[in-house]
C-alpha cells in the first residue's frame, strides 16, 4: 500500500490470515472479498492513525475505483462499527452509519479486533482493551461480543 509504513502492511497481513481462516468455517461466504477485504482495511492510514482512517480509507478505494464491496467493508471496521451519533461525535467528515452488515464486513471487522500488529489475541484481551480506552459501558463493547456470538457461536 503506497503511504503506509511497514508495521501497518505486516498488520494487514495478519488480519488477512485470521479473516480468511475465520470466512472458511462459514458458508456463503466470498473468501476472496475477505482476503481483499482485509488486506486494505488500514489503506487509510497512509493518511492518518485516527479514527477517521477508516472513513478516508474507504475513500482512498472508491477514488481508485474499487468495488463499492471492499470500500464497505473498508469504512465500516472500525472498532465494531460505529453508529451515525458516533461518527458525528468522532468528527467524521459523513454523519452516517459504518456498521458492519454483511458477513464479510463483520469478519474483517472481528479479524481486526483480535489482532494486535501482528499478534493475535483472544475475544477476552479485545474486549478488555476496548473498556479500557472506551470505558466498561460503551456499546462498542457489546457490539464486539455480539460479533463475536455471531462468527463463533461461543458465548463471551
């Protein structure tokens, strides 16, 4: 990825690995949409580290005109997604929702959440690094037990 240091290439990798292996335990779901998926996800922070790196991201790849898929999957990975009201409250320059929706979305979105640069770690590392930068009750927090619920069917 043009722009982007090496540790947040090595990242993407890492994610892209774990994304993968978690898309082939489901059915219907598109592995290569994932891959891709995921390999681009941090395209944006060739731009920035904030936040908003997922919001420019998604830009980044609807200007060099990629699938409306992968610009989707990249916007909304984030966190656990974020709602319109957070998007807002974040200063995003569109006020919308960037929750994940689809399989993939949200299996990029999970993959993400459980690596740390390129060490994985587990739901109960994820969920206690989300309270700690977002606090205990943030819906964040729920949201990323909901995904994982869903991707692994494992209660949390």
């Amino acid at each position: 990825m043009i722009g982007c240091e090496e540790a947040v290439i090595e990242h993407c990798i890492a994610v892209a690995e774990l994304a993968l292996e978690i898309a082939m335990t489901k059915d219907d779901v598109d592995e290569e949409l994932v891959f891709t998926g995921a390999m681009l996800h941090d395209i944006g922070r060739a731009r920035t580290h904030g936040v908003e790196h997922g919001f420019l991201g998604g830009e980044i790849a609807r200007a060099l005109g990629l699938d409306d898929k992968l610009v989707r999957i990249i916007q909304r990975h984030v966190g656990a997604g974020l709602t319109a009201k957070e998007a807002e409250q974040l200063g995003l320059p569109v006020a919308e929702d960037f929750m994940p929706e689809t399989m993939e979305e949200k299996i990029v979105t999970y993959a993400d959440c459980l690596i740390e640069g390129t060490r994985r770690t587990g739901i109960e590392h994820a969920l206690a690094e989300f309270k700690a930068k977002l606090g205990e009750s943030h819906p964040a927090v729920e949201r990323l037990k909901k995904l994982h619920r869903e991707l692994t069917g494992e209660p949390v």
